[in-house]
C-alpha cells in the first residue's frame, strides 16, 4: 500500500514503515559515532521506549553501552489498511537493529500503568535480564487507570487559577492567533497528577524490589521540563507542572525504597523537542518553532539523541555531578542560557502570520513533526508499495 501522512492539528493518524526504521537507524549511528560509554549500565528496563526521549534511551543504552533492553510502550499495531503507530514501528526497527548487534532487546506492548503488564514485565526481566540496573522513566499518556482503585483517571493541558490567554500557531496553515485557555478545574490537576506524576514511578520501583530485581546500586532516572516565562502558564505553572512537582516528591520516597540496595533515583530536566506528546501542548510549538530557529542559529541546538547520550556519559555514568537545588540534573542548560532565552522572547514579542516563515524555524518545526511518523526523509520514496 502506498502511505502518506495524514495529519489533523497535532495528530498523524499514518505512519511510514521505511521512514520510523530510518529515524531509528539515524540514532543508532549518531551513538556509534559519538562513542562507547564506559562504565555503563547491563541491563536496563526502559517505560514508554517507543518515541521521543524514551526511545533516545533505549538506543543509547544498548548501542551506547551495550546493555540489554527491556522495553515498555503502548503502541497500535496495523490492521487492515490502516499503518502501525510510529512507535511500533520505531520498536520492531529497534529490535532488529539491537539483535542484529548481538543485544538482548524485548519489546513489551501494553499499559504500563496495569498490574498485568507489570507482572508481565517483571517474568521477562527475570528470564532476560537478571536485575535490572537502570530503570528509565519516560511516559507521557494521557489516561491511567489506578490499579487499586480502578479509578481512570485523565490528564489535561490546562492553566491553573485563571484564564491564559497568549500567542499561538496553527502548524498546518501558519497563521498565528491569540487563544484563551479556561482553567483546569481540582478534578482535572489530581487527574493530571494521578497521570504524569511519579505515583506510578514509585509502583514501578517497588514491584522491583519486591521481586529482588534491582541490582546493587540500580540507578532510575524520569524526565521532566520546567520551560521559560512565556509557556509558565500553561506548564510549569499549569496541570502538567503540578505532575512534574508530583515527580519531586516521588524522587525522594524512591530514594527511600533505594536506599537499601544503595540505588539513587534522580529527575533529568529535559530540554524542549518536538515529540508526539511536546506537539500536543497549547502554545508549545510556537514556542518550539522559535526556540529552533535562535538554538540552530547559535550552534547550540540538540534532539533527542544528543540529550539522552549527554544524560548516559556526562551525568549517569560520567562526572558531571552538578544538579539544582532539588537534586535535579539539567540538559536543559542550553534552552536555558539568558542568551538564547532573551533572543527567543524578541522573536515572540514580533512573530506574526506574515512573516512566522522568516521570524521562526516553523519549516524545521513542520519538518521534525512529520519526521516522527517517517515521512519526509530523503532516499525514501513515498510512492513505492509498503507492506504496513
Ligand atoms: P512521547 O509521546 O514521544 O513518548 C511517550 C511514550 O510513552 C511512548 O513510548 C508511548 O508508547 C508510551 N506510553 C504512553 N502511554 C502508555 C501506557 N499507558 N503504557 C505504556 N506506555 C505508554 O513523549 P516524550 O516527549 O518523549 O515524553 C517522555 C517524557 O519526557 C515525559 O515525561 C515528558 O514530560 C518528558 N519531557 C518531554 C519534553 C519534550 O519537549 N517532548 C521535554 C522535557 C521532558
């Protein structure tokens, strides 16, 4: 079948077979490139591995330290005439590369958030892995089911307190408009706790010790993102901040569970990339599109890949000890830098429908999305018969 992108707003509902197995591929040869990282871990237990930064740490884990993977995600795959997630096929083309290298790499599909995936999980790590040494936590979902209470829960992308009202782009047709957020109501900011903050985390951890399956000085590590003054509202200051400080909390009650076996939990501060999850946020791609636009032009720009091998060899299994006053580590430090910021706020102070193309990188911006479901890569021909 011939598959093209078909995209609505932030959602592509296709995605190219040849295309996500290339965006692997590229990762894989980015690490190789940039080398072995000594000291690293064996075995390691990856939740949400298909996409975005947790795919980035599968990849730098085995090609970069050669440890075997488990990996966890929650992907759709083809039937009929309809193509697999990007995701799935990010972790078939991953599998392939990984044990064509010689490295153990099981790829689970399910809801990481139920009781059944976990027992799941853990009888394959007890059978491929041994203990696990390294436990990244990377999900960004938009519902959980609690496994005590039964109770499903839903995360949104709100302001708290009041209205938000800011600049924003339609990435389909460029045109920039101002939007009003309402609120999140208290339902939705415990939802979006329940959700994206580390209770989960912490379950994932425990179902782990319970089953003697963390190595003597098993390392975890979640991501999160804390932005600059313009997105505040609608993140660190909205319904998925308040998740991200839910992860603080969880941090320090994992390093509790730890202790015992001398493991060390942290939270890396990520910087912002175009994911399926970062694409959804309001306001967030416009940000995005200018944040590429100064950070490519300053010779300071990274993806995924290029943050997660910084995270494995400057600051997990290298020497860079620094963190923040709540213990958190920060590839965030170049988005961040008072230059890049200030370049980025002049930009947004201006950017308008007319000149978005010249103001802001929304070309790259448009690019990295569709790239996510591998389309537009060159050397793949689109009208070529794929089995989905
Ligand atoms: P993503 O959408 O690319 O990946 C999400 C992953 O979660 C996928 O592997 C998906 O299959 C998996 N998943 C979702 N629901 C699941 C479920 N119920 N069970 C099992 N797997 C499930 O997201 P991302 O942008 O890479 O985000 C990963 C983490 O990084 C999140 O915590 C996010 O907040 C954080 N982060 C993202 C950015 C960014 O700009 N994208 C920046 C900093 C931090």
């Amino acid at each position: 079948m011939i598959i093209k992108p078909k995209t609505r707003g932030f959602i592509c509902t296709t995605a190219h077979p040849e295309g996500c197995k290339h965006n692997v591929r590229e990762q894989i040869d980015y690490v190789r490139a940039a080398g072995i990282i000594n000291d690293g871990p064996k075995n390691v237990l990856i939740i949400g591995s298909s996409t975005g930064y947790g795919l980035a740490s599968r990849i730098v884990a085995a090609f970069g330290c050669k440890a075997k993977t488990v990996g966890v995600f929650f992907e759709r795959p083809a039937s009929g005439d309809k193509t697999a997630s990007a995701g799935w096929y990010n972790s078939v083309a991953f599998k392939q590369y990984a044990e064509s290298a010689g490295l153990v790499a099981e790829n689970i599909n399910g809801d990481a958030f139920s009781t059944d995936i976990k027992d799941k999980v853990l009888r394959v790590v007890k059978d491929k892995l041994g203990k696990v040494d390294c436990l990244i936590y990377s999900l960004a979902a938009p519902r959980r089911t609690d496994p005590l209470t039964g109770e499903t829960y839903r995360s949104v992308l709100k302001p708290i307190g009041e209205k938000f009202s800011s600049k924003t782009v339609n990435v389909d047709t460029n045109e920039v408009y101002n939007i009003e957020l309402e609120p999140a109501t208290p339902e939705e900011i415990t939802g979006t706790i329940k959700v994206m903050g580390g209770e989960d985390w912490e379950l994932w951890i425990q179902a782990l010790l319970d089953e003697g399956l963390l190595a003597d000085g098993a390392k975890t590590v979640a991501y999160s993102y804390l932005g600059p003054q313009m997105t505040k509202p609608i993140y660190s200051h909205g319904t998925i901040g308040k998740a991200k400080e839910d992860l603080d909390r969880a941090v320090i009650s994992i390093n509790d569970m730890l202790s015992k076996i001398n493991g060390h939990a942290c939270i890396s501060v990520n910087k912002a990339v175009v994911t399926q999850a970062s694409s959804a946020i309001p306001v967030v791609p416009l940000y995005i599109s200018l944040l590429f636009k100064v950070m490519k032009e300053k010779n300071v720009h990274e993806g995924c890949i290029e943050q997660m091998y910084r995270l494995f060899k400057n600051h997990l299994y290298g020497t860079d000890e620094s963190v923040d006053e709540v213990g958190r580590v920060h590839l965030d430090n170049f988005e961040m830098q008072p230059d890049v910021q200030a370049a980025v706020l002049e930009l947004w102070s201006k950017v308008n429908t007319e000149d978005i193309v010249q103001t802001s990188d929304i070309i790259g911006y448009r690019k990295e999305f569709l790239k996510l479901f591998g389309f537009g890569i060159d050397g793949i021909n689109y009208n070529l018969d794929v089995t989905p």
